[in-house]
C-alpha cells in the first residue's frame, strides 16, 4: 500500500465528510431558522449528502481498497445529486416544467388554529418552480448542482487515481 495514496485517500474522505455535514448544516439553517421550507426536489437533494457523510468516515477508516470503493460510491451518488439539481434549476428558471407534485410543506400539523396562523406568518412555503433565495444571481438549487459536482469530481479522482 502506497503511503501517499492512503495519506490521499483519507484526507478526501475527511473533506467529503466536512463538506457534506456544512451543506447540510446550512440547508436545515435556512429550514429551521429563517422557515424556508424545502420542497420535493430539495428533500431529494440532500440525499447524497446524507450518504456522503458515513462514506467519508469509511474512507477516513477504511482500508485503502474499502475506501476507493466508498468514494467512488459518494461520486455517483453526487453526480446524480448534481443531476436533479441542473433539474431543479432549470424548472425554476422556466426551462422545462418542474414535477407536478411538488410544492413546499410547513412541517407538523399545528394543534389549534393559532398555531397554524403563527406557522402560516414565519414559514416560507416554497414550490419547486420557483427560486426561494438567489445568491449571485444562482438559486440555492443552481448551488447545489455546482457543489455536487464539484465533491462528486472530487472524490471519483480520489477514489481511481493510483
């Protein structure tokens, strides 16, 4: 076993790992803190991320061979993440038609009608049409496509360079 190619190994399974949990960190900010709430295509983009981090801790643990194998799995996992995000950005600026069953929620189902009213004030129901923030012009969905690219081209060097 190379040296150099497991020192390699295990440091892309700990910034696969960091990367991973600060996305999802932020998203679940943006849900619990500011009251966006996340439509059917954003559920699904956090997908690869929930796998991504136990694959990183693998490939930080892992034997060499086990690792290759956990980060070529996260880079197809966040390929196809990045696929539903270029998705998702493109029915949010009119490219193509979004799913039709898709729209925001605003959690659990409140206990009396005060408190619906109170959640109806401080949640921001979202469809997957439409953009619920924009930074620099790219929908947090445009966002995610770029950062599942770029982990997914990340960790599939690691995991097939020798």
């Amino acid at each position: 076993m190379n040296v150099a190619s497991a020192l390699r190994l295990k440091r892309t399974g700990l910034w696969l790992t960091l990367a991973s949990a600060l996305i999802l960190g932020a998203v679940l900010i943006l849900q619990y803190g500011y009251g966006y709430a996340p439509c059917k295509l954003c559920l699904t983009e956090r997908l690869p991320y929930y796998a991504a981090i136990p694959l990183g801790l693998a490939a930080l643990f892992a034997p060499e061979r086990l690792a290759r194998l956990a980060l070529g799995l996260a880079a197809l996992g966040l390929l196809y993440g990045a696929g539903i995000g270029v998705y998702h950005a493109g029915a949010e600026w009119g490219f193509w038609p979004g799913p039709t069953d898709c729209g925001g929620g605003t959690g659990a189902n409140p206990g009396q009608v005060s408190e619906f009213l109170n959640a109806l004030q401080s949640t921001r129901v979202v469809d997957c049409s439409v953009a619920a923030m924009r930074v620099l012009g790219i929908s947090l969905a445009g966002w995610n496509a770029f950062a599942s690219f770029l982990l997914a081209s990340f960790s599939g060097t690691a995991a097939v360079r020798s």
